[in-house]
C-alpha cells in the first residue's frame, strides 16, 4: 500500500521532531553523525544531511570534526 501526500508530510515532520529531541537530549556532547545515520536509517542519508545542514545554517546547531566524523550538537536557538 502507498502511502498518502499527508502521511508522508506526517512522517517526514516526525523525524524532523526526534532529531530535534535527540540533539537537545545529548546536550552538550552532542551525537556523532555516523550514529545519526544509523538511527535514521529509514529515512535517505541526504536527506537526513540536508536536515541537519539547514539546521546549521540557521544557527540551531554546532558541527564539529571529531575523530574522523562530525559530532553534531542543539544550540539554544532549537527550541525557537
């Protein structure tokens, strides 16, 4: 069974709500984006990629290089 328009606008707003509570739940140690992907791995990768780049670009998280792959952390202006 396919699914409908609004049930993927449903899902895909979803995942965009757990990240977001992921990343604020981790604080100030953050998540690696390795681990992300594979929590996420329902969802395809760019799109996953995308989500948190235009979070970077809005000021709503950090990126960071760690130890060959990118640690990602919530700033405050998540919540806004």
């Amino acid at each position: 069974m396919e699914q409908s328009e609004k049930d993927r606008a449903l899902t895909f707003r979803n995942w965009h709500q757990e990240m977001n509570n992921i990343l604020i739940e981790r604080g100030i140690n953050g998540y690696g984006q390795k681990s992300l992907l594979r929590y996420f791995k329902a969802e395809p990768k760019e799109e996953v990629l995308g989500y948190l780049e235009m979070l970077l670009k809005e000021n709503k998280v950090q990126k960071f290089a760690y130890n060959k792959d990118f640690i990602w952390r919530a700033t405050t202006e998540i919540l806004v």
